[in-house]
C-alpha cells in the first residue's frame, strides 16, 4: 500500500498542544514502525495523578502498561486541500494548490485529518454541520522551566479545580513541562497573556511568580465538543480533529458541568 500525506503547512506546527501519546497511539505508532525513533526523542511518563491545589492525592496512575504493518508515507509540505474535490466508485480526489500551482491528487481512499480547519469535511458535509457546542471556556497552552519534581509532581498531573482546572506534564527530557489550564471565554490573547502570571502564581505548586519559572511558549484554543455525523463519506474518511473535537482536558469540564464542587 502506498500513503502521500499532504500538508497545507511547511513544517510542523510547534506550539504547545498535545503532550503525550495515549496507549492506543502508542500501538499505532508500533504498527507503523516508528516507535523507535519517538522513544529516541522522547520518554515514557511514568505516573499520573489527579490532585488539588492544597496538595491532595484523591487518585493516580501508574502507566507501565503498553501494549503491530503500516507504510511509509511520502509527505509533501505545502500542499493544501483547496475544496473541490469528488469520487466514483474505485477512487477519490482532491485539489490541492501548491506553489507549483493547482493540481488534483487521487487514491483509492482520501482521508481528511485537517484538524479543526476541517476543509475535507467542509467540502463533503458544509460548513455548518458539525454538531455540538462551544464551551464557555478556553484553554491556555504554555511550555514552561520550572521545578516541579521538587514538590513531588508525577511526569503527567491533572489538578481538579473549579476554576483553575490544569494538567501539568513533563514533556522534554531537559526539564521541559507543559501546563494547560483553564481561562475565561471571550478574553483576548494580550488580556490573557497579561493574566498568566496570576495563574501560574495561584494554581502551581510552591506559588510561583515570573522571575522562578521560564516561560517558553504560550497558546491559546477554544473549547468545544462536536462530532461529526459522518466519519465516511464513500471514499473519503473523517479522522482525529476534523472528525470530533473535545476538551484535551474533559474530565474537569465534567465536575464543572454536574457541579461537584472541587473549592478549597
Ligand atoms: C492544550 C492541548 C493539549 C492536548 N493534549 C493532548 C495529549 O496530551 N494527547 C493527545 O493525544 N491529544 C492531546 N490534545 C489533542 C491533540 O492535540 C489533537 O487532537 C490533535 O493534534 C489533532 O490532530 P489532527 O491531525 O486531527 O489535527 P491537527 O494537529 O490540527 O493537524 C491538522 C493538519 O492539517 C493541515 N491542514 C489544515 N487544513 C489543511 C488543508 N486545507 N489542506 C491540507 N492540509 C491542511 C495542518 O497544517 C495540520 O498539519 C491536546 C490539545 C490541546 C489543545
């Protein structure tokens, strides 16, 4: 079987978002024959715990456990789905525009994995059938030096809050942790970068203000939780983001929503 992946991007996207790979991508990426070079850049997180801002251990995880032929895909950068695109009953097609110009690239099977910009499922479904809702709420991704392990985090750690909910994860073997936590709706990207210190200071351990920590990437992402009502369409097939989009972070959204107050 041959794979061609292509990419509106021209590289990988590098801000802070996904921090680790779950058991069943970790089996994907043993199918694919690449887990040896994932382990060579990355590392295995050990334990979990969920926990609370006072320092409470109600639960953890200790994530030993994990658990095979796939081909090598050819990817090409710069290559993005336009829109059009069309199937009969042996093949399906897509125009993509590069920098060459437009030209239409066809397969047996297409898969649209566009992420949330969902052009394939766009193009297939319309713009306006993705049903669901869009929380309230938005998430803050930031990339951050700081000594966790000095108050004992694990390597991934979910702190259960009514407003201050948060994951922090160690995601670099050079001391690299991603904390993902949450922020009020409707507020803009200079109005939450001028609040992070606040949240860093009241939610992490030990209290931190700017000068303890380094911090080496801020993002930010709205929250929703839709699902497609097609993952196939004939020749053509929904997958990750372009098919279901959910909080990275559900379990809290969960205790918020049924009111299973968290406060100290
Ligand atoms: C803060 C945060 C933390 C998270 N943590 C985790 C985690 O720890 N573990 C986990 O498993 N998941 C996590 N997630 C979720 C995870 O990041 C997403 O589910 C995942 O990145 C979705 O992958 P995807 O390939 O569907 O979409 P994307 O990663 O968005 O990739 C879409 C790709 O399609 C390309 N593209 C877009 N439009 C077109 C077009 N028209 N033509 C061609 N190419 C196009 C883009 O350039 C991009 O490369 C987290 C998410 C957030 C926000």
């Amino acid at each position: 079987m041959f794979v061609t992946v292509v990419d509106g991007a021209y590289g990988l996207d590098v801000r802070p978002r996904a921090a680790h790979y779950v058991p069943p991508a970790v089996r994907e990426l043993r199918r694919a024959g690449v887990i040896e070079d994932v382990l060579a850049d990355g590392f295995v997180p050990k334990k979990m715990f969920w926990g609370k801002l006072d320092g409470a251990y109600p639960a953890g995880l200790d994530n030993s456990i994990l658990g095979d032929d796939h081909p090598d895909p050819e990817v090409n950068w710069g290559h993005c789905a336009a829109g059009e695109l069309g199937q009969s009953k042996a093949r399906a097609w897509v125009q993509v525009s590069t920098s060459a110009g437009e030209i239409r690239m066809e397969a047996d099977y297409t898969m649209g994995c566009d992420g949330a910009n969902f052009q394939i499922r766009r193009s297939l479904q319309g713009d306006m059938t993705f049903p669901g809702f869009t929380w309230d709420k938005q998430i803050v991704a930031t990339n951050v030096y700081y000594d966790f392990d000095r108050y004992g985090y694990e390597d991934a750690n979910f702190i259960i809050h009514p407003e201050h909910w948060h994951m922090a994860s160690r995601i670099t073997k050079d001391g690299m942790w991603g904390v993902s936590y949450s922020e009020q709706g409707g507020l803009s990207h200079e109005e939450l970068a001028a609040r992070q210190p606040m949240k860093f200071e009241t939610m992490l351990p030990g209290n931190p203000k700017p000068q303890d920590y380094v911090l080496a990437n801020f993002s930010l992402y709205r929250v929703h939780q839709r699902l497609t009502e097609n993952m196939r369409v004939g020749r053509f097939l929904l997958v990750a983001d372009a098919a279901h989009l959910c909080n990275p972070l559900e379990p809290f959204q969960r205790i918020r929503v049924f009111g299973h107050s968290n406060s100290q």
